[in-house]
C-alpha cells in the first residue's frame, strides 16, 4: 500500500511540474501560444494596421539614429520582405481601407496613400494636420496631435466630429454599430450611437485600437491585450503581455503585437492550460 501510494505521488508531482513549465509563458483562452518573431530590431513599432488583401503589416517605428522622427514601412507577412516607404513626412499613423483596397498613411503634415508599385506615399489633399492615428470604418477618421481633435474624412474634405467636439481623443474606432470608442489620458471612452450618450470603460492606458476582419475590437496597453465584446459590453483581457507597443489581428484570428525592438506573432499551440491569474473584466 505504501509503496502504491508513494508511486502516486511521485507521478503526480511529475505530471504537475510538467504542465506548469508547459504553461510558464503566453496564454491565450486557456491555450499556451508560441512567440514568433516577424521582424527583429525594430525601434518601437506603433500603429499597426495590416491590408488582408494583400498580407501585409504596416506600421511605424522611430529611428533611434535621428532622434524621436518617426518612419512608416512593411513587411510581407507571407514573405517576411520588409520595406521602408518614401514619401511621406514622419510617417505614423496606418490603416487600411478593406473596401477601397486602400492603404492611408498619416504623417506630420496629413494624410497620405501608399502605392505598392512605388513603394511611395502621396499627400491627399484635404487633410495637412499632424496625424496621430487613422480609423477606417466607411469613411476614413483621424485624430490629431497635439490637439487630439476627432476628424472624419469624406467628399475630399475633414470635419471634426460632431459627437467629438467637446472632446479629447487619441485613438478613436467604431463597433459594427457605430459606436463610437475612444481613449484619452482619461481612459477608455464609448460613445453610444442609439441613445447619444458617453460611457466609461476603464481608466486603461490605450496606446492602440483596432479591429479584426469581422469587425470586432481589440486594444492594447503597455500590460496586455485587450477584447471588446460589444455584446455583452465587458472589455477583456486576452494576455498579459509586458511593455506592448501595439497590436493587430490577422485574418485568421492570430494576434501580432509590438515590443519595444520587435514585432511578435501569437501562434497558438495544441496545450491546453488552466489559468489561475483572475482575468481582469470591467462590466459597463
Ligand atoms: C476624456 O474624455 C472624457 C469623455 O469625453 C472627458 O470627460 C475627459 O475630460 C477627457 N479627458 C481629457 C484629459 O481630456
């Protein structure tokens, strides 16, 4: 009976070592995922937006050699070919228009269009405000700095926007429903479309918003990534991740973040782990 009983044990404590090595790293929905570095060596990369059309990342980085100026490139998610773009004056903010099948480039003096052919950006006329960042739902939205004005862009012209006006906002995106979400050194804000309201989500230190294929909404904060489930209008935490710059969602659903020197792809595994860690979830 002894010797049973001590066998058990010995095979308990191995299994339980093993799965807790197995789940010392990043979890996602209770599965454990590998990081896979898409780009090394890349100076705070912010803004990232990727054309799923084409399966490419853009996004923006400082070059460390010129001070705190800030450059926009690519890389080709299949190919991993990186590019830096020309043209463009302190290029920082991206978005891709899904419809148009139109990248939007913003840089220090407005907003600009990539061509693939070139690899070059081109000032649209209309907009010469220092871009912070571009929001594609329809009409393309942007938000200014240092004033963090909302615009809205459409018929060759910008109008700031009506919700926004007695408002500071950094980042802005809109929900399927055209709610209106947007984060100052406040928090995180929605402005509900139906009953033309303000609500409050959580004093989260935002520093992107963005959304996936089927339009859902993710953001991250230098702590991690977060989800917007405008169903039951809860924000959760996806992952815990240390010192994120930004984040987008691929088409099939994979999360790609930045660091603060690379750009790291979640390619979730086939371990399943039970997560202790209480998962932070603030009811609206
Ligand atoms: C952020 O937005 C909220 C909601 O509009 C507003 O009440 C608050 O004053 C803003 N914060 C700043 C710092 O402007």
């Amino acid at each position: 009976m002894k010797i049973i009983g001590l066998f058990v044990l010995f095979a308990y404590s191995v299994v339980a070592r093993v799965i807790d090595e197995t789940c010392d790293g990043v979890i996602v929905h209770n599965i454990y995922h590998n990081k896979e570095i898409i780009k090394e060596d890349i100076n705070s990369a912010y803004q990232l937006a990727i054309d799923y059309d084409k399966n490419t990342l853009f996004f923006s980085y400082s070059k460390a050699d010129v001070g705190s100026m800030f450059n926009s490139a690519y890389i080709n998610l299949k190919t991993n070919e990186y590019k830096e773009i020309e043209g463009i004056n302190g290029g920082f903010a991206n978005a891709v228009d899904g419809q148009t099948k139109t990248v939007y480039l913003g840089g220090s003096d407005g907003i600009y269009k990539f061509d693939y052919e070139t690899c070059r950006a081109t000032h649209i006329d209309g907009v010469n405000d220092n871009t912070w960042q571009i929001f594609i739902k329809k009409n393309i939205y942007y938000t200014t700095y240092p004033d963090e004005y909302v615009y809205v862009y459409k018929n060759s012209q910008s109008e700031r926007v009506p919700e926004m006006l007695e408002t500071k906002a950094m980042l802005v995106a809109l929900d399927n429903n055209d709610n209106i979400y947007f984060s100052n050194s406040s928090g995180l804000f929605v402005h509900k479309k139906v009953k033309n309201y303000v609500i409050f989500l959580g004093d989260y230190n935002l520093n992107s918003i963005t959304n996936d294929v089927n339009g859902n909404l993710f953001f991250s904060t230098p702590e991690g990534v977060y989800f917007i489930d405008d169903k039951s209008e809860q924000v959760k935490k996806l992952v815990s991740i240390d010192n994120i710059y930004g984040v987008v969602v691929e088409k099939d659903g994979n999360i790609i973040y930045a660091s603060e020197n690379s750009i790291v792809r979640l390619k979730p595994s086939k371990t399943n782990c039970i997560v202790n860690e209480k998962h932070s979830v603030n009811v609206i």
